[in-house]
C-alpha cells in the first residue's frame, strides 16, 4: 500500500526538494495535501505531476486563478487548512515546511493528523515547542527534525543517554562574507547576502546565515529538541558544510555526521528511515569523491557580533520568541534596502534593551494567542525603532 504524504510549503526549497525525492519512488507514495502562498507557475507545475488530492493556497487572487484553471479536475483547491475534511486515517507522513511563525499552527493542525512530522520550521519550534511537544505525544506522533544540523544531532544522539554528553557542536558555514573585511560590511546589499557559498536556499534563510543569526536559531532549537542545557551546546565554524555536528562524549571519543551538503540526505533519510540507496536520488558529479580536508574555527564575535545574544537566551521564558520575530522584521527591510546590514544585528539588540522588553519576555508561551502577542510586540518594536533610526 502507498504512504501518503502531504507537504505544507511545498514550493519552498524543502518542499521542492522533497518532491524530488518522492518523483524517484511514486510507487511508493501518494501526495495528499500540499499547501503553498503565491508561486502560481510551480504550484500549477506541482498539481499537474503530483496530482494532489487537496491543495491549499494562501494568496486568494493565486487561488481564484488556480481554481479557475483546474475546474475541470477532481482536486480540491481551498484557502485555509481548516477547509480540509479529515478522515480517521493519518497522514503517514508531513513535512512541515511553511516559512516563519506563519507555520506554526499549520505545523499543530498536521501534528494531530499524522504518523510522523517531518520538521524544518525553525520558528514553530522556537515559538511553539511545547505545545507541539504535547501534542505529539498526546497523538502517539514522532516528531523528526530535517535541518541538517538537528538530524545530525538526533542521529548522533540516538542510543545514549544525556549523562553520556559533554558538548554538542553544531556547526556553521559562515556563509558569504566569512573572508571580507568586516570595514566592507556597511557596503554589503541584499544580492550579495543572498549568495550562499554552500547551500541553495530561501532568501531569509541566507541572510540569517550571513549573519550567523541561524546558527542561534538553531542552538535555541537544539535546547528545545533535546532537553539539554544551552551550555552543553557550541557553535563553530566549518567552512565546507560537510560536518554536520559533532557530539564529545565523556568517555573521550566525539562522533561526527558528515554528509554533502544537499537537504535531499537528511530528507530522504528521514522519509526511508536510512533505509535507501543515495545514488538513487543524487547525482553522481554532485558527490563529494572524497573525504575533504575539514576545518573547524572559533566563531569571531566581531565578524558575527550576534554570538553575543547566546548568553541571553535563558533570560526568560519568550526571549526567543522576541529575538525571532524582531529578527525576521529586520531581515525583511534589509532585503528591501530600508536598512543597512550591520543593522539588522545592531537594531535587534536594541529590542531587547527596550522598556517594555521583560514585561513580554516574562510570559509564558502556554498557548498560540499569547505567542502571537510576543510576537505582535517585537515586530512592532523592531519597526519603531528602525523609523526613529531612519529620521
């Protein structure tokens, strides 16, 4: 019997990189739910190859003009997740891939309806662990992360216990600007920090990675998924993307993931339980032929003065939450030439020096209105302070 599978962002890099993998096994697998916002040539691209059974789309004029051109066909195109009538069966599989805390409550909805959740939504986990947590639990759903860096972890992990740990090690390109002269970074536009040296990724993500803003993200990530504390975890840099993690254990051996750095191994990984042939989805000439020399470096806080925030982040319950959503505030009016790169960094500390800060930091996330009105006030603080910067 197929697996069914539903993907939710599917015209993201995740999305299109896991129905790359699913297109070399369809025997396998029949695609349920995929869900988009506005990309109107791929997703009609993806209805055409993928034959979905439902497919959402945010954007209502992209939707109005999908619907239009597939009302001959059986497929059921809505504008929201809560349009969608559920059977008792589970989804076998999601990947849940929607961009920013915008996926969070689609990431909940879909932890209740499927088997495994496969998880690349860095927010939805920083924001909204907890809940997903208990829900999970109470749905008998495993949760697995896809980032390379927590699939690393997880598989290093696996088998040995939190006692056995000394430090975790996760790593970080340094993305485009790891050999410019920090004098030039004032200089630096949007075109230039979007150009990864390693991975092909989303825009926001590329910044955040130029910055080493990710590398934060996913050391609040890592706390969260493994219940460990945040001293446990490092962040070094390794400029060929190839190590993954490496975990030091007390017993004085460390382990490392090395793998080429393309999502379709840790996704396709996660879909076949490492039960696969990677040759069969990976171009050879794309494959490392041999193990390259590896080369790990301290982080240099005055190239990447972000690696300052770490000590912050078990300030209070919601700081992560503010430093998410101001972040993705501050990535955003770089991109749209409203504010230099050094500032993103600089105006994000400046957040958490506001009068105001502790009083939202305090709270408890214990629900998605009380995250959401965390959230409401560090977006809206990063945009006040940028106008009082701008005049």
């Amino acid at each position: 019997m197929k697996k069914t599978i539903s993907i939710l962002g599917s015209t993201g890099s995740i999305g299109t990189t896991t129905l790359k993998i699913i297109s070399k096994k369809k025997s396998l697998f029949k695609v349920n739910i995929l869900s988009a916002n506005s990309n109107y040539k791929e997703i009609c691209s993806q209805i055409k190859k993928f034959k979905p059974n439902v497919f959402i789309i945010l954007n209502k004029t992209i939707l109005l003009k999908v619907k239009k051109k597939f009302k001959n066909k059986k497929i059921q195109i809505k504008n929201s997740f809560k349009e969608i009538k559920f059977t008792k069966t589970k989804n076998d599989i999601t990947v849940a891939a929607i961009p920013g805390l915008a996926g969070l409550e689609p990431t909940i909805f879909f932890v209740k309806k499927s088997k495994k959740i496969l998880l690349a939504n860095k927010e939805a986990i920083i924001c909204g662990w907890d809940l997903i947590k208990k829900i999970a639990k109470k749905n008998r759903t495993i949760i697995t992360p896809i980032d390379s860096e927590h699939f690393s972890i997880k598989t290093l992990f696996d088998k040995h216990s939190p006692n056995e740990i000394e430090k975790i090690y996760i790593t970080a390109s340094g993305g485009p600007f790891l050999n410019l002269s920090v004098s030039k970074f004032s200089k630096i536009k949007p075109y230039d920090a979007i150009k990864h040296p390693k991975w092909k990724m989303g825009k926001k993500i590329s910044i955040d990675s130029s910055t080493l803003m990710n590398k934060v993200l996913e050391l609040i990530e890592a706390v969260k998924l493994f219940s460990l504390p945040l001293d446990k975890f490092k962040i070094v840099i390794h400029p060929q993307s190839l190590v993954h993690a490496v975990i030091k254990f007390k017993n004085g051996l460390s382990k490392f993931l090395y793998h080429d750095p393309d999502m379709i191994i840790p996704i396709a990984n996660a879909i076949f339980d490492f039960k696969l042939n990677i040759d069969e989805f990976i171009n050879e000439s794309r494959k490392n032929k041999i193990l390259d020399n590896l080369d790990f470096k301290t982080v240099d806080k005055k190239r990447f003065p972000v690696i300052k925030l770490i000590p912050k982040l078990n300030n209070y319950f919601s700081t992560p939450i503010i430093i998410n959503g101001a972040n993705e505030i501050l990535v955003d009016q770089f991109l749209e030439k409203k504010i230099s790169f050094n500032s993103i960094i600089q105006y994000l500390f400046l957040v958490l020096r506001d009068k105001n800060y502790k009083k939202y930091a305090i709270q408890k996330p214990e629900n998605l209105k009380k995250i959401y009105m965390i959230d409401k006030w560090s977006r809206k603080t990063a945009l006040k302070i940028i106008e009082r910067k701008s005049k």
